[in-house]
C-alpha cells in the first residue's frame, strides 16, 4: 500500500480545485478555470478506475481511491447545483460546529475515563455505536453551551470593537 504521504499532491489539487469552482461561482466569472481544474483534477481516479478496469492497477486498491472521490465531487456538484434550503437542524449543527470541534476530544476522554472506573463497569458493556451516540450527543450539548457562553458572547464583543474603531477611523479622516 502506498503511503499516505503518496496522495498529498492530489488532495491538495482537490483542495485548490474547490477554491476555483468557488472562486467562479462566487464571482459569476473565470468558469474556465473552474472546469479545467475539475477536468485535470479528477482526470486522475478516472484514469485509475481506466488502467484498473484495463487490468493495469496502478494502485494497490484503485475502487478505493478513486470511487470516492468522484461520488465526492458529484455530491459537491448536485448541492452547488441544485436549489436547496437548508434544514433549520443543520443550520444550527453547522453554527456550533466549531465548538463541537474543539470540545469532542475532551467528551471522548472524559467517556473513556468514566466507563474505566469501577462504579461505572456496567456501561463498559455496550456497543461501540452506544459510545459514539453518547460522544456525539454529549458533543452537541457542550457545543451548544459553549458557543452561548463564550463563542457568540466573544463574537459580538468582536463586533461591537470592530464598529468602534472603524467610527473611529471615520472620525479622524
């Protein structure tokens, strides 16, 4: 298997490939760019699945590579594409995203801890996707805290700064 590090330069051609499509969605321009960056990006798992279904694999699992990345890239298409109203739910997930990031890790340690201990070795029995149920759920709920708490408190503190000192700026000019 080749190493992770092999696929580098590749991840990073999807990521500046995103970054173009965006760019010409965004701008209503340079959609050119956009579709030779798509076309020489993913020209690559489709030259894989190519050379597989020839049998001349250039990799060790080429369904593995590349079919991801394609039905990656046709999901990304269908919701740029497609007129779609978010879900409030999803809305509200993706608001406090960001604390749920920084915050899971310590849900996760604080899981494990607990089902080591003595008084809770009844819960050491459970299933796997119990504990990830229980890690997401407990994620979200400190997210949510979190971010009332500190993220959008600090945000519109931000904010509120920000406004003063462009006044400011204003004032002087």
């Amino acid at each position: 298997m080749a190493p992770t590090i092999t696929y580098i330069p590749f991840c990073l051609a999807v990521m500046f490939c995103g970054t173009l499509i965006r760019h010409s969605y965004v701008s209503k321009k340079n959609y050119w760019y956009a579709i030779l960056a798509v076309a020489g990006t993913f020209s690559i798992p489709l030259m894989v699945l190519f050379l597989y279904f020839l049998g001349k694999p250039v990799t060790e699992d080429p369904l593995r590579f590349a079919l991801p990345h394609l039905i990656a890239l046709a999901i990304f298409f269908v919701v740029l594409l497609v007129p779609f109203r978010p879900w409030r739910s999803l809305v509200a997930l993706g608001t406090i995203s960001y604390s749920v990031y920084l915050f899971h890790p310590i849900v996760m340690r604080g899981l494990n801890w607990t089902i080591q201990q003595s008084w809770a070795q009844s819960f050491s029995a459970y299933s796997v996707e119990v504990y990830m149920l229980a890690t997401t759920l407990v994620s979200i709920a400190l997210g949510t805290l979190v971010y009332k708490l500190i993220e959008k408190p600090a945000i519109n503190m931000g904010r509120h700064l920000s406004r003063n000192t462009e006044n400011k700026e204003m004032a002087i000019a």
